[in-house]
C-alpha cells in the first residue's frame, strides 16, 4: 500500500471512529428514550384489591381513565378533565416503572371502572392521550387534591424541598368542611391512638394550638401533653393539617381549609379556572411551578 494510500485509510478510520463517537450515544439516548416513555398504550396493570386480595388486568389508557373518573364529577369543565388526565399518566407511569421493581402496587379501590368508560372522559383522553408533565424534561409525580382555601401549599410545608411543588393561589374562597366529632368520639380515638390521658372536663381537654408559619397545625396542646399536629389529624381522621376548632357542649367542631395534602392542582379551583377560559396547560402550569406539557417524547 502506498503512502497516500495508507494515510487515507488511516484518515477513513478516524472520521469513522469520531462519528460513532457522536452517533452511538444518540443511539443509546434515543432507545432510552422509546423504552422509558414510549407505548404506554401496551402496558398492562394488575390492580389488585386490598381488602381480598382480588387482582383485575387493565390496560394502561383503562386504568389513567378509571383512575381519574373516581375524582370527577359530572358538571365539569372539560379542560379540568384533561388536565387530571395528564396527572395521572404521570403518575401511572411512575408508578407502572416502580411496579416493575415490587415497590408499589395499584389499589382497586382508587379507582372507577364503569365511571371511566364514561364518552366524555374518553373523548379528552384522546386528545391528551400522547402528552406528559415534565420538570426540567423528567417525567415527575404529581400529587393533587380535592380543594384548598386561597391557596395551595408548598411541599416546605411538609419538610420536602420539591422545586415544582410550590405554593400557588386557588380561586376557591370559601372552601372549608365542618366536622363534629363527639367528646367520646375524641376520647376513644386520642386515648386508643396515641395513648394520652384525658381526664376532667371535656371542653378543657384542648389547650390551644401552634400554627407554623405555612398555615399548618404543627402543635396541639392537650389537658397534660402537647401532641404534633399531624398525629392529632390522623387519630381523628382528619383530612387536613390545616384547621381550627371550637369546643362546644357535647362535641368538637373542626373546620378544614383544604381537603387533602393541600399539594399540587385544586380540583375545585382547576374547575373554576377552566370555566374562566384556562386550558388544560395553563392549569397544570399554574399549579406545578416550572413544569410544561409535552407530547410523549420530550
């Protein structure tokens, strides 16, 4: 082989050796791409029921459409629909991938199967049927609730730094929930639960309590002992951390502002703002600060 011979091949084999360089992680990161995001439509989901252990297969577009159906009503807003939609493939999604692994399984009980076959639930899913939520081009989970009082909160509020999860103002202004538990009712749960005494009268039996600077009950103070917010709401089964009280004659009145972690978007205030003429996208943004809707492949 001649010498200019020689240092073509030469040259040949480095240029080829320099776009396999570029081309192959291009390669890598696009199958990556497909595996992770791609053909929801083909997964198949076991939910299985808690109670007896009974397991249903769905397809992945069956289950988001169930799922979301279980927490809307019929008088809503088409866009509200779409947008809770959208949530819940992120969340299927995430969830389908843990699955894999053991580490989480699908309820029964969260969803409603003949509800989700509904035509106008059907026909907004086709419309978003290809689109997910992306923080910073990564598919993230999505917490939402039933309704907040104003505004949302932050995940501070719960000692999570989540960028995406900030708090945003909520057009509903007059959502609060009353619930009257009896002084028995409060002595079974707070004494069987926690494991505190309660003695005297029963309008003394709660001090006051401390107020963080989120809005959240982070103390109740009790007759002898001071117990964390958080496990005063779950002894009583309360939905909320946010709330106030009054001690009446035979019971406790607890007004909630928020129904639920108070996280992400307001079912109620999606609803009011898509009657005011917001999209789908518009709402998702407006409660996940920094996230975008993107088709399937980011």
């Amino acid at each position: 082989m001649n010498k200019s011979a020689y240092n073509f091949v030469s040259l040949s084999i480095v240029v080829t050796a320099i776009l396999l360089a570029i081309a192959l992680p291009m390669l890598v990161f696009r199958s990556g791409l497909v595996k992770e995001y791609g053909k929801c439509e083909d997964y198949i989901i076991e939910v299985v029921s808690s109670s007896g252990g009974e397991k249903t297969e769905m397809s992945f577009d069956d289950y988001v459409c169930s799922k979301a159906a279980a927490h809307l009503g019929d008088a809503v807003n088409t866009e509200l629909v779409k947008a809770l939609l959208i949530i819940e493939r992120n969340n299927a999604f995430i969830k389908y991938k843990n699955s894999l692994y053991g580490e989480e399984s699908f309820q029964k009980e969260d969803i409603d199967t003949e509800k989700g076959k509904a035509e106008y639930i059907r026909r907004a899913y086709e419309e978003v049927k290809n689109k997910f939520v992306l923080y910073e081009g990564e598919i993230v989970s999505l917490p939402y609730h039933l309704y907040s009082k104003e505004k949302t909160v932050s995940a501070l509020f719960y000692g999570k730094d989540i960028p995406y999860l900030k708090e945003a103002s909520t057009p509903e202004k007059e959502a609060e929930r009353k619930i009257s538990l009896s002084y028995n009712e409060v002595y079974r749960r707070l004494t069987g639960y926690l494991g505190i005494t309660l003695v005297g009268d029963c309008t003394g039996w709660i001090k006051g309590i401390s107020v963080d600077s989120l809005g959240k009950v982070a103390t109740v103070h009790t007759l002898l002992e001071d117990i964390s917010g958080e496990d005063f709401s779950k002894a009583l089964g309360l939905s909320s951390v946010v709330f106030t009280y009054e001690c009446l004659e035979n019971s406790i009145t607890f007004t909630l502002m928020s129904e639920g972690d108070g996280l992400g978007m307001s079912i109620y205030g999606a609803n009011i703002l898509a009657n005011e003429g917001y999209t789908f996208d518009a709402i998702i943004e407006h409660y996940y600060n920094g996230c975008t809707v993107s088709p399937r492949y980011p």
